[in-house]
C-alpha cells in the first residue's frame, strides 16, 4: 500500500513532468494531512520545470501567480492544480519576499515556514523527502519554524498567525524558539495588510474546531493588542464561549460564520465594533450584519439571562420582546451567542441558564418568532393610517414603535381596528 494516494489528476501531472526530465513533488498541505490521516483535496506540486516549460507541457493551463513560478494546471474535470518552480527567498520586508527559482527541492523546502508542512511526497517512486524532520513533529505533535524561527517570522509576519492557527487546529505543542519569534513578532503585525489578518481571523473560526485556543494565544502573545486593541482584554470565559459557537447548537444547525465572527467581536466595546470591522477590510455586508448582530447582544444580553435565570420559564409575551428587539432574523444567533457564553460561564462555575432550558427556549423564540407579529412592518397598520387619523412628525415613529409594544403583549389586538383605536387613546 502506497504512503498516500493523490488523486488520479495530480499523479498524471507528476508523470508528465517526469516523463518530460523534470523533478516533480507533492507538498505543502496536503502531503501534512495524509500523514495525518485527514482527508485534503487541495494538492499542490513543485517542480524543477519552469513555468514556461510547464505551460508547454499541458494543454489547459492558467498563469495564477507565473511571477511567483506557479501555473495552475487544469484537469479534465476543471480542477485545477497548482504547479509551482523550485524557489528560494532573495529577499522580503516581512509582508513581500522577492524570490528566485531554484535548482533544488530542498532549497525549496528550506524557504517553507513549518517542518510538518516542508514534507514533500513523490506518487511514482512512493517515497517522502522530509530534510527538517517534519516526520518527527508530527509524531510528537510539535509546530517547529524551518530553520532559525526568528528568520522565518521575519521573512512573512504573518506566518506568527498562521502558526497560532496551525497549533490550535492540530493540538500541537508549539516549539520554545518558535513561540519566542512569534511574541517577537508582534509588535511588527501591525505591518500586515488588514486584508491578510482578516483572512487569518476568518481561517481561524472556520477551520478550528476550538478557535477560543488560537485567539487565546493571540492575547498572549500580544498579537491580539497589535492588531485588534479593542479585543486586548478578551477574558478567558469570552474565549471559551468561541469554541461553543464553533460547535452546532442543535443537531444539523450549525453556526454561520458571521454568528462566529460576532461571537469573536461580542467582546468588543460597543460602538468600536464597526469600525473595527471596517478597519479590517471586511465587507460592507458582513460589516452590517455583525456589527448589527453584536449590537443586539449588548443590547439584549443582560436581560436574557436575568430573564433565564427566574423560575419560570419566559413567556410568550417576553420571547416575542426579544424578537421585537433582535429582529426576527438576527433573534436566533442572538440565542446562539448567548447559550455560548452561558455554557462557558456554566463550565468556569458561574451561575447561568440550564443547557435544557436554553435548547427549549430557543425552539419556542425561534417558532414564536416566525408565528407571531414581532416587527413595525408586521403591524396591521402603517405610516399612512396614522396620516389620516392626524397623526405625523416624531409622533408618527413614536405611536409605530408603541403599537409594536402593544402587539408584542397580545398578538390578537393585531387588528386594523384595534390599533387605530389604540393609537388615538394615546394621542
């Protein structure tokens, strides 16, 4: 039985470059995880033709990164394999390198960042060629820079996060020297485009079955101060709770990852979350709804778990307020990020809500929500029939957001009639 089995497009691809007189290796990722046991189907290669040649060599290709030495190459499925030149790093100001090709696959595996990630594997002779021992931290479970670590982290600050991220994902001890160049790093993080760190962090809660640990390793490092100051004063109970809104609340429901973003800012102070997220280039949709959706919990989060934490169940009347004050779209992340927090105050012995009663109340909010008049444009009247009966200005805004209030309590007085009447007594 083979090391590991590529699929069936990257061994042809291998074969024709050897067939050609090349040398050509799969790297990077892919080969990590097989030895892993972890299933990847992004393979990349290195070879000793240069792009050109490689180009020349097959029918279907796309110049992806030709500067850098890379040719994506298209299978007969359309899908495509990155190709890259042997390098070797001339120089780099730790956000660009400037590289050359090389004229050997150690030379190429000396400029990697991680040893368990410069393994390179060979399908046609089935054979690995590993010079930093990366087999050997893998076994242990131990994240080692390539080489001098302060060198690595100087080339690219980046690979400090993606080291973080590596450690966490994988439960690897991270190597002394290694953690020592990432704490070293980190006052220069800040040199990184926002674009690079907000892929990080979006990388991180998607990939990380327990994001908590990765971010907490950010504040330690003082990474976290660097590049998002706001969050500098995560506790360790606000981390615990990513690693349950990672988790699905309810089978078959798992989180979006703007609901784990927002469970990332929830930490922030209010009113700095949007332009956090805005200082890190992400999109104006995404800005809107996490920044919205953080909001509500400042909102809203206190009096959850006052109202959780009574005998008594809440009431229909009370579920219905929250997804007046949520909205109907944002109430049940609004639930999810507060069952993640509750869960991690229930396991650090703080007083919270039940994990029965929360699953419970979230299936009733969730289906209250949806059933009943919880928003100003479920009102059976509008802005127009408060114009006709005299009612305009501030006052027009002020009797819509009063009538809400008043359905809110009893979703029967939901009638043209009864609203009209209501709103005339008022004024």
């Amino acid at each position: 039985m083979p090391l590991m089995q590529p699929p069936d497009a990257v061994i042809e691809i291998t074969r024709v470059l050897e067939h050609a007189g090349y040398e050509a290796w799969c790297v990077g990722g892919a080969v990590r995880d097989a030895l892993l046991g972890i299933p990847n189907l992004d393979w990349d290669l290195t070879t000793s033709a240069k792009p050109q040649q490689v180009r020349r060599l097959f029918k279907r290709t796309v110049p992806v990164g030709i500067e850098f030495g890379t040719v994506g190459v298209l299978d007969d499925t359309n899908v495509m394999h990155e190709v890259t030149t042997f390098r070797s790093d001339v120089e780099t100001d730790g956000r660009h390198a400037v590289v050359k090709f090389g004229d050997s696959l150690e030379e190429d595996l000396a400029r990697r960042d991680f040893t368990v990630n410069a393994i390179a594997y060979s399908p046609s002779r089935d054979e690995l060629c590993d010079p930093f021992g990366g087999q050997k931290d893998l076994a242990s479970r131990t994240l080692r820079a390539v080489g001098v670590a302060k060198e690595r982290m100087r080339e690219d600050r980046l690979r400090a996060l993606r080291a973080m991220r590596f450690a966490a994902r994988f439960g690897f001890e991270m190597d002394p020297a290694t953690w020592q160049a990432i704490v070293v790093s980190a006052p220069y993080l800040q040199r990184l485009s926002p674009e690079r760190v907000q892929q990080e962090i979006v990388k991180t809660m998607s990939q990380v079955a327990l994001p908590g640990i990765a971010f907490g390793m950010w504040r330690e490092s003082g990474a976290l101060s660097e590049l998002i100051p706001t969050l500098a004063g995560i506790t360790d109970v606000e981390l615990r709770s990513l690693d349950h809104l990672r988790l699905p609340f309810l089978a078959g429901r798992p989180q979006r990852l703007q609901t784990r973003l927002a469970g990332l800012f929830s930490a922030a102070r209010r009113g700095t979350v949007v332009a956090t997220l805005k200082g890190l280039r992400f999109s104006n949709a995404d800005v809107s709804w996490i920044g919205g959706l953080v909001d509500r919990w400042h909102d809203m989060g206190r009096g959850m778990k006052d109202e959780m934490m009574r005998p008594e169940p809440p009431t229909d009347a009370t579920l219905r307020t929250w997804a007046g004050r949520a909205g109907r779209t944002r109430l049940s992340p609004v639930l999810r990020i507060a069952d993640a927090h509750w869960w991690a105050e229930r396991e650090s012995g703080k007083p919270a809500p039940s994990r029965s009663r929360m699953e419970s109340v979230y299936r009733r909010a969730v289906r209250i929500a949806y059933r009943d008049p919880v928003e100003v444009s479920d009102l059976a009247v509008n802005g127009d029939d408060l114009l006709k009966v005299g009612i305009s200005g501030k006052r027009l805004g002020e009797t819509l957001r009063t009538l809400l209030q008043y359905v809110l309590d009893d979703p029967t007085r939901n009638t043209r009639e009864a609203l009209l009447q209501y709103a005339e007594q008022r004024s």
